[in-house]
C-alpha cells in the first residue's frame, strides 16, 4: 500500500512529516496528548475534545478498530489525531469497522508514522499550542502556516453552546422517584449511563437552559457536566449555576461542571500548561485518606489559593502528581464536583463511589 504524505505544524514552527491517516484534507486545533493505553474511540468522541489535535503515546493505534457501543457522543468534533503506527487491519471479533473507515466517515484527518515520544516531550516543555495536519501543502509550509493562523486559541473559547444537545432528552426509568435536571456543556454518554443504571430518571438540558424551564420539571437534584472551552468566559453558565445554588438542591458537578461550580461561588479558574489527559492520574481522597487512579481529561482548572481561602469550600480532592486542586464541596450548600471522569469508560473505574454519593445526597435532601 503506498502512503500519502502528510504534515504536522505547531504554533512554534515545529514541523513533522508522516503519514495521512483519516479523510485527506486540513485540520487542525489546539494540540494535546493522552497517555491511556486503551480506549481510543472513547477519546476520541469526548466532546471535551473539542476541536483539540490528540497524540495518542501508546505505540498502536486501530488495531481492535471500532464498536458501535463505544462511544461517548453522537460523532466525534476534534481537530485531528496524531499517532505513531496505524493499522488500518483490526483483530476483533465483534468489531464493527476499522477506524480508518470510521475517521474517513467523519472527516477527520490524521497523522502517523512520526515520533510520538519526541512530540510529547516538546508539548511537555514548551505547552499547549495550536496545530494543523494537512496532506494537501507538501513543500508549501508558509501557506500551511497561513491556514494555522486562522485557528481559534483555545483560551477565552466558549465552545459548550455549539456541542451540546439543542433539544432536551430523556434518559432511565421515568416511574424513578429520583429525577435529576442535567445541564448539557458537553455531556459523556456514560455519565448518563451511570446516573440511569443507579435508578436516576435524567433529563438533558442544553447548555443555556435558563433555571425556569429547569425547575418547571420539577427535578429533585441538578448534574453539570464535562465539556470543552474555557469556563471563564461561560457567564451565563455561571449565573445559571448560582441560580441552582439558589434552590437548596444537591448539584454535582463534573470537570467543566467542577469548574463552573467554583466560578459560581468566586473561585477562578485558569490555563494549565498542557493539561492532564489520561487514564492513570493519582488522587488523593482528603475525607478518606485513600488515594484513587483516575480518567482525566482538562486543559484548565482551578485556582488552588481561591480555594483554600475561601470559607465556604472545602478541598475534598487533590492531584498528587502537581497538588492541584481535584475535587471541592461546599459547607453551606449539598454541592461538590470533581476535576476529573468517574464515569470513565473503559476505566478505571475507582471513582464511581461519587454517584453513590450523589444519589446519597439526594436522599438526604
């Protein structure tokens, strides 16, 4: 099989060259990496990925292909994927499809057959960046510079509105007597999946569903969900989010939702480095003492010295690979959240306990 050449920009000047993978064509976004050995299509089709670039770190990419079950959104929206072997041949008997099918299907345009290691470290030193994947300006790096200018930063982009459902759904068994109002930024299908299998009857609003139409269905508890962009530009997430407060109702929130929680009560938020993204990051349970390893998937977060000033809040979560700030609840409201994924598909799956505690919460309440 002969390859089609390729090209990797980034917004400093780094060049690669491989080969195309996906649909032919030009993308780009902000670049990051993940660093699960498992789990590609999940990854893929999180929404919190959201027009971002993804350099897989494990070797092999498509080699169990695709399932239909397996995914975590309707289609996937990122910028590109970046990877160092593809295999187009799956060995799965249940497969439904290689990826490369599946990236072709949705217009996605990759790189492989580049040094994913090398890459990695760069992002690690130099942070987080845009970049574009093009097998359409072989030789033309200043055109392809060009197409790379046009992209969006990552900081100040509110990106929930365009990913989330228009429409609000129902998920679980409607005779439940537990009903939980959840706020679309960007939600994963197996959060709803988690809340529906404990018993939670789950209607999904979109993003700026004002607190009215919300509470008019009368729900007994508010969820906010993950998604992508910067939470320090989503003001009427924001408002929307002290409005709930307002009710007395337990809320829980997840990675966006954590961090909106925290703008709602004046905690700010910021840009990371590069992030954390991956399945395997260690958190330590400040109430239990016990250490927990956990799916993460965030590019910003909050502003531990907000945190730990503030009466109100409590730090029940910390990172312990950089101390920051992982989970919060608050001491005058049934509120907490968490900075990363207990509903993470394929796993771990240490964190679930959370939703127990949700659904305990609400009991409570």
């Amino acid at each position: 099989m002969i390859k089609q050449k390729a090209t990797l920009l980034l917004a400093d000047g780094t060049v690669f060259y491989g080969s195309l993978i996906g649909n032919p064509g030009t993308n780009g976004g902000e670049i990051c990496f993940n660093t699960g050995m498992t789990g590609y299509q999940e990854i893929y089709t999180d929404p919190s990925y959201t027009g971002q670039v993804i350099v897989t770190t494990t070797s092999h990419i498509g080699n169990y292909g695709v399932h239909n079950e397996e995914i975590e959104s309707d289609h996937p929206t990122i910028g590109g994927i970046v990877v160092n072997s593809f295999s187009e041949v799956y060995s799965r008997l249940d497969g439904h499809g290689s990826l490369q099918e599946y990236l072709e299907k949705y217009q996605i345009t990759g790189i492989a057959d580049i040094d994913t290691r090398k890459l990695v470290r760069h992002i690690r030193s130099q942070g987080a960046m845009n970049a574009i994947i093009s097998s359409e300006f072989e030789g033309d790096l200043d055109g392809l510079k060009a197409e790379l200018e046009k992209l969006p930063d990552m900081n100040g982009l509110e990106l929930s509105s365009q990913v989330c459902t228009q429409e609000p759904y129902y998920i679980g068994d409607e005779s439940s007597p537990i009903k939980v109002a959840c706020l679309d930024f960007g939600i994963k299908k197996n959060i709803l999946r988690n809340l529906a299998s404990r018993g939670v009857y789950c209607k999904v609003f979109p993003a700026k569903t004002q607190l009215a139409e919300m509470e008019a269905w009368a729900p007994n508890a508010y969820f906010l969900s993950n998604g992508p962009g910067d939470p320090a530009v989503m003001d009427y997430a924001v408002a929307t989010v002290k409005d709930i407060l307002e009710t007395g109702k337990p809320v829980f929130g997840i990675c966006l939702g954590h961090q909106l929680l925290a703008e709602a009560v004046g905690i700010s938020t910021y840009k990371m480095h590069h992030g954390h993204r991956g399945i395997n990051h260690p958190i330590k349970n400040m109430i239990t003492g016990k250490s927990e390893i956990t799916s993460q998937n965030h590019g910003f977060n909050i502003v531990r010295e907000d945190t730990e000033s503030h009466p109100e809040v409590e730090i029940t979560h910390v990172h312990l690979n950089d101390n920051t700030v992982a989970g919060i609840k608050l001491r005058n409201k049934p509120a907490f959240s968490v900075q990363y994924h207990p509903e993470s598909s394929p796993g771990p799956h240490d964190s679930r306990y959370l939703f127990d505690d949700f659904i305990a919460l609400i009991n409570q309440n």
